[in-house]
C-alpha cells in the first residue's frame, strides 16, 4: 500500500499553464516563439512574433490570472502535491540581468500561498521546457557555459525568496530530451538564427552533448547549493523514461534493446543520481562522434551535487530492434517499433500500464533512492456535454490501470514518494501546441482556434481521482 504521507497530485508547466506571456515585466521566452500545430503538422519555432500565427502559450490556460480558483479546484480533489513550473523569464526578463522582476517574484509568492493555505505541498521545476528568449538567441541557449552562471543566478534567487514555502524541487524537466533532436529548441535552447518546424533543426551530436553537458553542471551546483543552504530542501532530477523492448528474442534486438535504455534512459540519470559519467559513455561519444569539453571541475561538481531523489514522467513504452523489424508507433518526443500487444491514444502513443511497474523496478534497482512519477496520463479529446459534464471513462481507465501497477511496485519494494499525473487541469500540449489533446480531470473552455472563455469545469474523472487520493489508492 502506498505510504500515509504519498504525494497525491497533478503537474503542470508554466509555459503551457500560465499565459500572460508578457504581463508585469515578464520577458519573451523561447516557447512564446513557437507556434500551434497538429500531430502532423510541427508547431514552427520564430525569432519574431509573426503576424496570421497562434502562438498558443501566450494565453494559455491562463493560470496567471485563475491561479487562486485553480489551487481551490485541486484541493478539492484532495491534492496533497502541486507540481508547477517557474518561468525564469518572468523572474529574470533577458535571463542576463543582475536584479529579478518583483512582480514576477510576487506572483509565485501568491501561487505557493495559496498551495499552504490549502495544505498542498509545491513541487518545483526549476526549468520545464522554458528559457528567456534573449539567452537563446544570443548566447545559444546551453550550449553557452555563460548560461550556468545566469541559471545559477535564477536558482539562488528563487531559493532564497521561497526557502520558507518549497521544500521539493526539481532541476530540469526531462533532461534526457536534451539528447533528441527534438530537445534542440524545447530543452536545451539552441535558437541562435533559427526558424522553422521545432523537430527539423539540425545540430550536431557535438553541440547537443555539449549543451547536456552544462545543464548536468547546473544541475549538480544546483543541489549543491541546496544542501549548503537549504538543508530541508530535496531535489531530484527528472528525466522522460521511454520504456523499451526489444522487438523479439533475437539476441540482437536484446543488445539493440539495452544500448538504447542506456543512452535515453540511464546516461542522464546515471549522472545526476550517480555523480558520475557512465562506463558506456565513452563509447556511445565515440559511435556519436562527439568529444565533450568537460573540466575537472565539472567532474567534481557532478560527483558532489547528487540529487536526492529520482522522478520521471511515464507516458508510453515502445519496442526496439534492428530497422525494418515492424511498423513504426509515434511517442512522447520519439518513438519506436509497434509492439502487438498494446493499443494506442488517439496521438498514437502505445498505452502500456505494466510498463509503469517495470520502469519503477528498473530504476529503483538501480540507483536506490527515492522515485517519484511526476507525469502519467492521457492526452485524448474530450467532449463538452450541453450540461457542462465530460465522460472522460477513458482516461479514468488509463489511470486506474497504471495506478494499480504503482501499488504492484510499491509491493515489489519499491520506495514511490508520489504521483502527479500530467495536466490536471486541462493546458497547452508540448509536443503539437494544441489544446484538444487534453489530459485534464480539469476541463477548460479554451480551444485550439484560441477562443473560449476559459472556464472551469470538473470531468468525471475528477470525482475520481478525489475518490482515489481519499482511500489513498484503496478504491481505483
Ligand atoms: C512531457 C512534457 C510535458 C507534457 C507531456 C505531454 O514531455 O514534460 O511538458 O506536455 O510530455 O506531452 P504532449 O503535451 O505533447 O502530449
């Protein structure tokens, strides 16, 4: 059974949730420059607003100005855990000035108040797919050692403004993606003279490892920071844990299987929850062609700033093996194999509950500290009832089903601090910027077109969920 004090939640990202992409002092960010799209369609990333286009985070679900009915609606549920987002660039516009924006600073001070006031404890990503435009552009995003000491700029200030309301962090919202092509804009920043489609842009495996390679610095000062100054804080890495089979038995497919759950899924955490680089690094820079710039430094810091705990967001699972094994399924930032005994969302992503509990066994066995799932859910179309309901048994399904796997790795042995399932109240999608893949138990009128007047409303698989989080997952 889960523990008396299990973290309860939902999660969200600032980018995709907050809107007022340009109120009270905020500066521009690099999602702010990217447009809408469809699952075939690639949203378009743009170094100047363009006139004809929708740039969905500019309002978004606009949490900014709904936040206190927000927090209510997800104490109603019983949240025991928010976890949120900052945006650097309200807090520092440019991302490069010395002093922060005080209204930015006031606005999550209002946010993580109204969290304590309803006994909800905030879960903090430092960086969620997000960064001040102005580094991107000028400096390359990560891939500019300078912009360790401008995020270290960020983390001390926000640490020390809120030392007395946030006790879990997170550093980077799936560091991992960092690796993928896809993660060149979204992750690590990397816009300098860039426009167009987000997955096209093309840098080199040199620059993409490199750009990884600041952010595991940052991470590592970060927890540093924290354990010198903050000693009740915790934080933990987060990466996206793509589960992976090998297609079939061939001993092959096994090895192709293994090599690819070391360099997506373990070669990031290795670092930040080992301290160290993996034995297999050097050979995966070698096959990559990459020779990193790494300092002694560096090594130092990564050793020491090991995280405290582990979370991961777990959507999908997907099948590996030499090319032309089988069809090819689409997922969360990459896909893979079709595996025959799984069936898909409406955006294609396998849907594969076991895979949960395996993830969980895996990692846990691996690196003994605390996991957290910090995202889990359906990104499915909902429909708005005349009645203002919405049946969303489909998504109660999907939870239920990966629910009861956590209790299973629970009973396996494994320590869960908790479970946030993804966009809890309904927000802009990363990967294809629309609002009509929803994963929400929360629903809100706001539609891709950019209309709708942004109310609330309660799925079914609110009064679900709050059922759940009453019986501590007894009743699913
Ligand atoms: C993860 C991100 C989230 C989120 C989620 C769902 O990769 O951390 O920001 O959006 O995926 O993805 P999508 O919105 O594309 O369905």
């Amino acid at each position: 059974m889960f523990k008396d004090d299990f973290l309860w939640g939902g999660a969200t990202a600032a980018n995709q949730f907050e809107g007022a992409w340009n109120v009270d002092g905020k500066g521009p960010s690099i999602p702010d420059m990217c447009t809408n799209g469809t699952r075939e369609r690639a949203k378009l990333f743009t170094q100047t607003i363009k006139p004809g286009y929708l740039y969905p985070s500019h309002e978004a679900s606009d949490f900014y100005h709904h936040y206190k009915e927000d927090i209510a609606l997800l104490a109603e549920m019983g949240y025991k855990c928010f976890r949120m987002s900052i945006n650097w660039s309200r807090i520092f516009p440019t991302g490069m000035e010395k002093e922060p924006n005080e209204k930015g600073l006031e606005f999550y001070d209002g946010v993580f108040d109204e969290c304590l006031k309803h006994g909800i404890e905030p879960l903090v990503t430092l960086s969620h797919y997000e960064m001040p435009l102005a580094l991107g552009v000028e400096k390359n995003g990560w891939l500019s050692r300078d912009t360790i000491d401008h995020f270290m700029n960020y983390v001390s200030t926000v640490f020390e403004r809120y030392k007395d309301k946030v006790r879990y962090w997170i550093t980077f919202n799936e560091i991992n993606a960092g690796q993928m092509p896809m993660g060149d804009i979204i992750s690590t920043g990397m816009v300098k003279g860039y426009e167009g489609p987000i997955n096209e842009i093309t840098h080199t495996e040199q620059e993409r490892y490199q750009a990884l390679h600041h952010q595991f610095v940052a991470s590592a000062r970060t927890v540093m920071l924290a354990h010198k100054k903050y000693p009740r804080f915790k934080v933990g890495n987060m990466l996206t844990f793509i589960a992976a089979y090998p297609v079939n038995c061939d001993p092959d497919n096994i090895l192709l299987a293994n090599k690819y759950m070391q360099n997506m899924n373990w070669y990031c955490s290795d670092v930040q929850v080992k301290g160290a680089y993996p034995y297999y690094s050097t050979a995966m820079w070698k096959e990559k062609g990459v020779i990193p710039n790494i300092t002694a430094r560096d090594l130092e810091e990564i050793e020491k700033g090991t995280v405290d705990f582990m979370t991961f967001s777990y959507y999908m699972s997907i099948c590996v093996g030499k090319e032309g094994e089988k069809d090819r399924v689409s997922g969360n930032l990459t896909g893979g194999f079709k595996n025959p005994y799984l069936e898909s969302s409406d955006w294609g992503w396998q849907i594969d509950p076991v895979g949960i509990r395996w993830a969980l066994n895996a990692a846990y066995d691996r690196y003994r500290v605390p996991l957290m799932i910090v995202e889990n859910g359906l990104g499915a179309f909902d429909k708005l009832e005349e009645d203002g309901s919405i049946h969303d048994t489909y998504r109660i399904d999907y939870m239920r089903r990966h629910i009861e796997q956590l209790k299973l790795a629970v009973s396996d042995g494994v320590d869960l601090m908790g479970y946030t399932n993804w966009g809890c109240i309904d927000l802009v999608s990363l990967t294809t910027g629309e609002m009509r893949k929803r994963y929400g138990q929360v629903f809100v009128e706001k539609y891709d077109d950019g209309t709708g007047n942004l109310k609330r409303r309660r799925k079914d698989s609110f009064f679900w969920y709050r059922d759940v989080i009453r019986s501590n997952g007894r009743e699913l």
